[in-house]
C-alpha cells in the first residue's frame, strides 16, 4: 500500500514539473525580448527541475540515490541564477538596442 502512495506522489509531482517545464518551452516562444525569454526559462527551469526530481527522490525512497538527486536539486539551484544573472548582465551591456526597447515598453 505504501509502495502505491509512494509511486502516486511521485507521478504526480514528475507530471507537474513536465507541465512546469512546457509552459516555461511555450514562455521562451512567446516572449520577443532575450531578457524576458531568459526569465521565462530560467523560472521554469528551477521549479520544474525540483518536481521532477523531487518525485525521483520519492519514487526512489530515501537511499543513496536520493541524496544523489537531492544533490542535484542544490547543485542546479546554485548554479541556475548566477548563469542566468551573468548572461543578462552580459546582454545589458552589448546590446546596442537596449533603449529603443525600453522606451517601447514604457509607451
């Protein structure tokens, strides 16, 4: 019976980091502007990886394995926002469109 929760849980919380993950594909799609493209990625990114592997961890049961995913998750964590601040930071300052940007957001 609990083998059952277990595998339930699991799926479910795989099935919403897959659902997480596509609407983060369809947000990069929809977006026009590389900044905002990236934020859609990269908060997608970050709370479909935690379901996904958080149902790893729960399908797996606490061994080895799951210390492994947990791991993971704080590895990516760490990792997801610095790239992400570092390429928008990179994107700022070479973009030479920048202001005409701006200037049609804010109209």
């Amino acid at each position: 019976m609990i083998a059952w929760i277990q595998f339930i849980v699991g799926a479910l919380l795989i099935s919403v980091g897959v659902v997480v993950l596509a609407l983060s594909v369809f947000g990069v799609y929809r977006f026009n502007y590389v900044l905002n493209r990236m934020h859609a990625a990269a908060m997608g990114d970050t709370l479909g990886i935690l379901m996904v592997l958080g149902g790893l961890i729960v399908m797996s049961g606490f061994t080895a394995v799951s210390f492994k995913l947990l791991l993971t998750i704080v590895m990516l964590w760490l990792t997801s926002p610095v790239s992400s601040h570092l390429i928008g930071r990179l994107e700022i300052h070479t973009n030479e469109k920048l202001d005409r940007h701006l200037k049609e957001v804010k109209h």
